[in-house]
C-alpha cells in the first residue's frame, strides 16, 4: 500500500438521469427516472475512481484519494428512512476504511441529512468531515470578490441575503458575513429556528444590523444572496430578485430557478463552492467541473490530508467561524484558490458582469 496520506470522498447521483448516463450510457437511455430513484437504494456503494496529483504548493507533500458512490438520489434519502439513509452512508464509509483511507469526505446531501454527520462519523473507525467550514469560506469570498468586481456597492456597505440560514452552511456564511457587510438578511421558512438563529448571531457584536425573514420575496432587498438549501428544487425565481444582483447558489441541487438566467439578463446567477486544486490533479472521473477544479466540501477533505489532521473537523450544523478562518488559511497556504467564475457549469462572461454591474448601478442610483 502507498505511504501516502489517503483519503475518500462520498458523492451521490444529484442530476439522477445525467450522473447514471455519464457511468451507463445505455441504462440512462432506457430507464424512466423514477426508477432510477428506486434502483439507487438497492445499488451497492461504489468505488468510482482514484484520485491522483494533488500536491500541496508549500510543503510539496502529494496525497491519494478515492472517490467514492454513495448511489442515493436525493428524493431517495428524502422519502427514505433516516436509519437507511446512515446505514447506506455508513456502508459507503466502510469501504473508504477497506481501502486504507485515513479520513472520509461527505459531499452534498450525505453531509445534509439527519444530524449532519455525527452518526456517521460515530459509526465509523476513521475520521469524518462534511467539508461545510470550507465552503463557507469560499462561498463568502466569492461574494465578496463579485462585489469587489462589480465595484457599484463598497462590500462593507453590501447587504447580503442568505438562504437556508438555519442550515449548516447558510448560518455560518451569515455568521462570517456579519462581521464584514452592513445587512444581514437571514431567510428560512420556519420562523422559530430563524429567530433561535438571528438571536445567536446577534449575542455578538457585529458590524451588520441581522434581521430574519420567511418571506423569500425580501431577496429584493439584497444587493448580493447566498443560497444553500436542501429544498432539491428551484425556490429563488426570476421575480424574487433585485436589478443588478449577484445570487451565488450553494446548493446542490441547485436553489435557482434555470428561469432566472432566461429571464433576467440584469442578474448574475453564480457557481457557488468552487475551487482548483493544487497540482496536477486527475480524479479520473467526470463529476460535471472542468479539469482540475472541485467542490469546497471536497477540498476541505484534501487539506485535512495534507496537513495529516486526521479528525472530525467539521460535523453537526454549528460551526464556529474560527474553523473557517481556520480551514481558509490552511487552503490558502496548500495552494487551493478560488475557482473560475461560472454560471450553470458555463464560463461567466465579461459582457455578463457589465450587463449585471449597469443594472445594478441603476438599482442603487438615488432617484429623482
Ligand atoms: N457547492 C458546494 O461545494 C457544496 C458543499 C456542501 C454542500 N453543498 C450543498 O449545500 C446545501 C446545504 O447544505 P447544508 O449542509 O447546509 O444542509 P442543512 O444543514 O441540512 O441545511 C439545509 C437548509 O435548507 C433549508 N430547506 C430545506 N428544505 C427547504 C425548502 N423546501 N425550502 C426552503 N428551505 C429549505 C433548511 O431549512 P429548515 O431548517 O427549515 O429545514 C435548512 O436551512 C445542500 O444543497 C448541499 O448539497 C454544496
């Protein structure tokens, strides 16, 4: 076996129909969707590829990984009991430990469901992290950057909505943010975990003024949003936004309606948790980001590895904003940066952001 530090990252089908046609071209052809949310409960977990090259720019150390199929749809672990649910996880989870894995990734909805990782990382006899202090970090440095690009709202003076503020992801983002913009606007849709959240984010002193909201159509108040949801749905559509806005989605699947890049040329719908890794890098396996680049959940499990910190980093849906700080520093000095701009897995382009910056010059211009 490899004197390599290893690790293993869990993925699970998001886009049932496309994620089984990149794997079996011929069963995506044939197959009604609803039955491919069926057959991924009774599919065995998988080892669908061997990651090579990522090599940290400081230290030169290079690491191994797997990554690893847990064959869940997300309407699967929605409709599925929770105990299946952490039982499929868990199998997954062993197979990273036969492999010789020293610490195990979970990506997306297998980091979401249930208790956010503390089951699984219990089941376990390897460390478990859910990679949500890294997406944080670079979920907020991204809004920032496009605040920073499009120069019509100094960042300080931004308002920022994040929805899904209850979840892992969402509260934390709008822990970061509150200490660098001027509003925090926190949207959810259950009024009493939204008021338990704003009032913890307010027990500290901030630079933002934090207000809760249910009502999503407050997003017009927003000069920027970040969504990260478990809703597998659209739940932001073209008329919930701002002129001029730049909506980061987290999620996956995606928050955004596909409505909103057709209809409103004067929004920036962006990419959100992308980052290129250091070295040269093969996962040797097509997970739908152009070469060389991952998702943050995936990174944070790689820096973890290059810095041997075997542990549960990041589990549970408290996160505190110094692991944030923390993991982004760590990132930083391994080589990972933020990713290219992208929208729908396309390239952002420059005429995008100037048709976005002049509606948004627009939107904040006194009116007469
Ligand atoms: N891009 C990346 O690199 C990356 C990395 C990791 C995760 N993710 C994605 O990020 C998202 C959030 O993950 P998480 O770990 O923060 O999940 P989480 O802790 O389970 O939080 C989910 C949030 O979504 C809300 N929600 C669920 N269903 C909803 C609906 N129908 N309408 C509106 N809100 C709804 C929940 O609200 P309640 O409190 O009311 O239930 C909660 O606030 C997931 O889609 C995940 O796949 C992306």
């Amino acid at each position: 076996m490899s004197r390599l530090p290893r690790f293993a990252f869990i993925i699970h089908p998001i886009d049932p129909r496309e994620d089984v046609r990149r794997r079996y071209p011929w069963l995506a052809k044939v197959l009604p969707e609803k039955w491919i949310h069926y057959l991924s409960g009774l599919w065995p977990p998988l080892r669908l590829s061997e990651i090579e090259g990522v090599t940290s720019q400081a230290t030169g150390q290079r690491i191994q990984g797997w990554l690893l199929a847990c064959p869940l749809t997300p309407q699967r672990m929605r409709t599925s009991s929770l105990d299946f649910v952490y039982r499929k996880i868990i199998q997954t989870g062993r197979l990273a430990e036969r492999l010789g894995a020293q610490i195990v990734g979970l990506g997306a909805w297998t980091a979401a469901i249930g208790d956010a990782g503390e089951t699984v990382a219990r089941a376990l006899d390897i460390p478990v992290t859910t990679g949500d202090s890294y997406t944080v970090a670079v979920a907020v440095e991204q809004l920032r950057r496009a605040a920073e690009r499009l120069a019509v709202v100094p960042w300080p003076a931004a308002t920022v909505a994040v929805v899904g503020a209850t979840g892992a992801i969402g509260r934390a983002a709008a822990d970061v943010l509150a200490d660098q913009v001027e509003q925090v606007l926190l949207v959810g849709r259950r009024p009493h975990s939204l008021q338990r959240v704003a009032r913890a984010l307010q027990a500290r002193p901030r630079r933002a003024h934090i207000e809760a909201t249910t009502a999503i159509e407050r997003l017009t108040e927003a000069q920027f949003v970040l969504s990260a949801t478990t809703a597998g749905r659209a739940i932001i559509h073209p008329e919930h936004l701002r002129p001029g806005s730049v909506v980061l989605d987290v999620a996956l699947p995606r928050d955004v309606s596909l409505r909103v890049s057709r209809e409103r040329s004067d929004v920036l719908v962006l990419d959100g948790g992308i980052v290129r890794v250091p070295g040269p890098v093969n996962f040797h396996f097509n997970f739908g980001l152009p070469r060389r680049l991952a998702y943050a959940c995936m990174a944070e499990t790689m820096i973890l590895t290059l810095e041997r910190r075997f542990e549960c980093y990041t589990i549970g849906r408290t996160i505190p904003v110094d692991k944030v700080h923390e993991i982004a520093r760590l990132g930083a000095y391994h080589g990972f940066e933020v990713g290219p701009w992208m929208s729908l897995g396309r390239r952002v382009r420059a005429e995008q952001w100037e048709r976005t910056r002049q509606a948004a010059q627009r939107a904040s211009a006194p009116h007469r």
